[in-house]
C-alpha cells in the first residue's frame, strides 16, 4: 500500500501525495473533479516507466 504525505503551500493549501516506483521524476496530476480511488498506481508507474526510459 502507498504511503500518503502531505505538505501545505503557502497559501495554506493541503497538498496530498505518493511516492511510486523509482527513476525519473514524473509529476501526474489529477483533475478538480477526479480521486485517487479510481487510480492503480503499480500499473500507472510501470507505463511511465517505460515512457521515461
């Protein structure tokens, strides 16, 4: 299971967020509308895996 971090902007915004994986950084944000829950974070990793290489 992934761990979930949080950090606040300056704003006082909660940012929420998860490592997956390792190697190159990729940033994926969601929509206003959408949830984590719909994502599968294993398999999402492994297609950018393969973009990034």
């Amino acid at each position: 299971m992934t761990q979930i971090s949080t950090v606040t902007s300056i704003d006082g915004t909660k940012i929420a967020y998860a490592k997956v994986g390792h190697g190159p950084l990729a940033i994926v944000v969601g929509g206003a509308l959408s949830s984590r829950s719909g994502w599968t974070e294993p398999k999402l990793a492994r297609v950018l895996h393969l973009i990034l290489q």
